[in-house]
C-alpha cells in the first residue's frame, strides 16, 4: 500500500473484485532496500486496517524476487484515498518506509475509467480488454 | 501487458519514469493457470515490442511466487493504448493468454492525475504522496 507498501506474502493470489467503474487507483510501485522482518509484520496490519477504510473496494499486491512490488488499492472516491492517507497507523508506517524500508517508491493516483475481467472457462472468456473510446458513441 | 501478460523474470528491478502526469495506465492483474516457457519467451517478445510503440511512456511488472502478477504500463494517450491493443503480434498473445496461460486476469485503463518519486538519500526524499485535493486551490 502507497507509503507503507504491504505485502501479499502470505495471502493466497486473488484478484480485486471492484465495481464498475469509475472509482480510483492508487498505484504503489517500490524497490525494498532491505529486507526486513517488521516490513512484513507492518504489512500484514495495513492489510488489516485498510480493509476497514471508508471506500476501500479492494487491492492487489505482488512482489518480484528481484525485489520490484507493485501494489494497486482501489478506492470510491478521493476522499477516501486522502482519509486512508492520513490514518494514523497507515502515517507512521509512511515514515517508516521511507527512512528504512525502501529505495525507491512511486505512487501514482489515477482514475479508472474501464475494466473488463477474464476468467477463463466463463461466459467472459470472449471479452479481452475494455473498450477504448476517445469520442462519445455516435447517435444509433 | 495487457492480454499477453509479459513477465519481468530476467529483467532487473526498476520503476518507470514517466513525464509529470497526465496520462495513461494500463493496468494488468493476472493469475496464471500455468507455467508454461512459451509464456516467458512470450513476454520478452511483447518487452521488445512495446518499447517500440508510440505514445509508450514505460512499464512496471511484478509477480509475486504464489502466481499472481500485476504489470503497469504508461502510455500518453488513449490513441495509444488502443494502437499497441490491436498490435498484430500482441493479437496473437492476448488469444494466446486467454486460451492457455491466465485462470483470471483483470484489465483496468486509468488516468493518472497526480504522482510522485521517493528515493532514499535525495532531495525528493520528503515527499511522501501526491496532494490529494478536489477543491481547486483557494485564492490566494
């Protein structure tokens, strides 16, 4: 997660299930510079809290083995990614990463405008990307 | 990426540097069904391409040992994104990935409104997260 950068080590894979669109994305990338065991025990307790954040829809989280994580929450509204922002916890958990934790960090807020999901076997299965559409549909 | 999922197993661990927002993410949540080699040469292949693409501005992927991967990709606009989706080798890949390598994948198009940079030891070391306002600033 954005400035404490939980991690999905013990948590079985699974995919957000959100909404339709719109809503936001709050976009985590971080390089670890060590490794250490509080990283994951703080983690694990932002994976606890944020889970009961006004607007939190969901999130996923993976990490390379050469050390790149990128971790995606999604959120109703701005609102909500500036109260998770500022949860107490969440804050020293922020400084923390940022004094041992990681080299390097993005975090990109963005708003999903479409999502398509595929799962194969399913009746879905023939839809493969959202449809991208620049001007209004014209008239029918 | 996007329907053909590539990996990051032998790249070195790096963020993108993307230009100050906006623009575009394409983000890509993934599950494997499989681990099949020709999803990894696969993935090198798209790395190549997409490099190439206009508009391409940089990716970030990372999967994480339990199978579940995300891959950023940044574009500078939706013309873009919609040009390397229909890319004919990417084509292939996505039909590729659907009918063999993903159990469940996500495909989110975002626009990116507000980022920043971490890096341990520099200047920009105090920023912590982009400013959230929806209000547009009070007079001043």
């Amino acid at each position: 997660m954005p400035g404490s950068g939980w991690a999905t080590d013990r948590l079985p894979p699974e995919l957000a299930r959100t909404p339709e669109p719109p809503y936001y994305a709050v976009i985590f990338s971080s390089i670890l510079r060590i490794d250490d065991p509080a990283y994951h025990w703080m983690s694990e307790r932002m994976a606890e809290l944020v889970d009961r954040q006004p607007g939190f829809l969901g999130w996923e989280s993976a990490r390379s083995p050469e050390g790149l994580g990128i971790t995606v929450s999604y959120w109703a509204s701005l609102e909500a990614v500036a109260h998770w922002k500022e949860q107490h916890e969440h804050r020293i958990a922020q400084r923390r990463g940022q004094e041992v934790w990681y080299a390097r960090y993005t975090i990109r807020i963005a708003h999903v405008e479409r999502a398509v999901v595929f799962s194969a076997g399913s009746e879905s299965g023939s839809v493969d990307w959202p449809a991208i559409r620049q001007d209004p549909p014209g008239g029918r």
